[in-house]
C-alpha cells in the first residue's frame, strides 16, 4: 500500500513537471505576424504635406490579400523604380515633386516590363504642392492588377486604421529635392528630323539655347544644379529613341555651359518615350503625318533647374 502511494505520488510530480514545460514552451513560442495585420493608426507625420512637394498614398485593399498579401507591389516614376510596398503594410507614403509624372506599379518584379496582368501604369493628375493624392491598387478577377485615383473620403475609411510604410530607397530624382523651374523646348523647334548634332539644328536653335542660359542666369542669384532631360515620341524602335533622346540632351547641355553656365554642374539624361504628354496619337489618327504631328509635343527637351532664385 505504502508503494502505491509512493508510486502515485511519483506520477502526479511527473504530470505536474509536464504541463508547467509545455506551458512554458508555449509562452515563449513567437506568435506569427500574418499578413494584412494592421498596425496602429497612423502618426500626424504621415499626413503632413511638405512645403515644395505633394504627398501621394499608394494603398492597397485588404479584401485583395489573396492575391497580394506576399507580393510586394513596386512603384515606378516615369519608368524607373521609386519605392516597394512590402507585403506587411496596406499602404506607402509618396513625397513627390510638383507636375504630371508617369505612375506604374507592378507586382511582384522590380521590373517595369513585367507581363500585363501584373503592370498598371497611369499619367498623375498635376501634382500640387501642399497637396494629398490617393492612389488605389487592386486586383480584379481575373488576377489582373488595375489602379485608379481616388478621393479623400474613398480612402479614408481604408486608411483609417493603416500605418502608413515611409517609402523605402529611391533611385530616382523625385526623391531629392525639387527644381525651382522646369524649362521646356519643342525639340521639333531644335532639330532637323532624326538628327542630334549641331550640323542637324534648325536655324535659330543655337541662339533659342543661348537664350534660354541667359534667362536662367537672370532668374538665378545661384545655381546648384542642371538637368537636361531629352524625349522622344514613341514612333519606332525603343532603343533608337531612347539613344536619340540621350544624344539631343547631350547637344543641348554642351550649348547651354557654352553660353556661360558651368559645366560641373550639368547633367544630361535620355528618357526615351516615357513621361508622353500626348499617348494616343496612335489610336486617333491614320495617317502618318497627322501621327507625326500629334507626337510633337512628346518630342521636347526639359532643363530642370535647383537653385536660388532671385526674389
């Protein structure tokens, strides 16, 4: 009798050991973060719009976490990568400089040239500064991911609860500071057809260049940077234009440090046929010529300028 209570007290130690090991084996076992979970509602600093930039917000839809819930959704400005929606966050945090830009988001690729299902790609209304933007990322049925600019009432019963992602590392211009003017050109007005050099410029380029360096010198008290971006229409082969495109900036920035700007701090850069301010010219018209000449304000060279001008 003695022994069996020796033994019962023995197996009632063990089964007390027993559950207090898997209780504490389960207290410390890491709860896991699924996806989709929202954080805490988002800081006044998420919200607040910068002086000289507007602030747009890229969110997706929770009822899309079939679909997009471990895929991060990739930002593109005017063709390059800008920022990555990681799959823990419903929404990213834009700052982007004033203007019409070139918005696409693909899934999944840090690849603009991902398939179709997969790329949404949409001209901005004009960025203002001071100013929210709401942007909506979704997938329809068909798996196929659209976008669509949304108002403020839209998107604040989403967001109302999201914290919002600051974007992560930009590649791309947009990401520092904005440029106090942005000067365009017809590039129609400055080259010959297909031509890049200064044997192929129309009469009275040079002297438009010329002009156009002694305004900014005016304008100016100093001058920190200069961004000679050049741009085809999209006749053609793509690498053709973007090599054209390159090639024209490059003519127009040797010409502007020519006409007294220094040359330290110009830049050239091709962007081929991105950023279109006319996209259609294709689908409206038949003849070539009146194709060619719905494409001309798509052929342009733009001169950013950064820095101090005069009051």
């Amino acid at each position: 009798m003695l022994v069996n209570r020796k033994i019962l007290s023995w197996l009632m130690c063990l089964l007390f050991i027993s559950a207090a090991w898997n209780t504490g084996a389960h207290a410390q076992e890491p709860q896991k973060k699924t996806p989709w979970v929202l954080d805490a509602p988002p800081g006044e600093n998420q919200w607040i719009t910068e002086k000289s930039r507007a602030r747009v917000i890229v969110f997706r839809l929770a009822r899309d976490k079939e679909a997009l819930a471990n895929k991060p959704l990739n930002i593109f400005l005017n063709g390059s990568y800008h920022a990555s929606l990681l799959p823990e966050h419903q929404a990213i945090a834009l700052s982007l400089c004033p203007g019409t830009k070139e918005l696409g988001v693909t899934l999944g690729k840090i690849d603009a040239d991902s398939d179709d299902l997969a790329r949404s790609t949409q001209k901005t209304p004009r960025l203002e500064p001071e100013t929210l933007y709401f942007y909506q990322v979704a997938v329809d049925n068909n798996g196929k991911i659209f976008a669509r600019w949304v108002d403020r009432d839209q998107a604040k019963e989403v967001l109302a609860h999201v914290k919002v992602q600051t974007h992560t590392l930009s590649r791309v211009a947009d990401s520092q500071s904005c440029p106090s003017s942005v000067y365009s050109i017809n590039a129609s007005a400055l080259f010959k057809l297909n031509q890049y050099e200064r044997s192929g410029m129309l009469p009275g380029a040079m002297q438009s260049i010329q002009r156009l360096a002694e305004q900014m010198q005016k304008d100016y008290s100093s001058l920190d940077k200069i961004i000679v971006n050049g741009y085809a229409d999209p006749t053609g082969n793509n690498d053709k234009n973007q090599l054209l495109s390159q090639q024209r900036a490059q003519t127009v920035a040797l010409l502007l440090s020519e006409s007294g700007l220094p040359i330290d701090i110009i830049t050239a850069q091709g962007m081929g046929a991105s950023n279109l301010i006319v996209a259609d010219c294709h689908q409206r018209h038949l003849n070539r010529q009146q194709v060619a000449d719905c494409n001309q304000p798509n052929r342009r060279v733009e001169v950013e300028v950064y820095g101090l001008k005069n009051l």
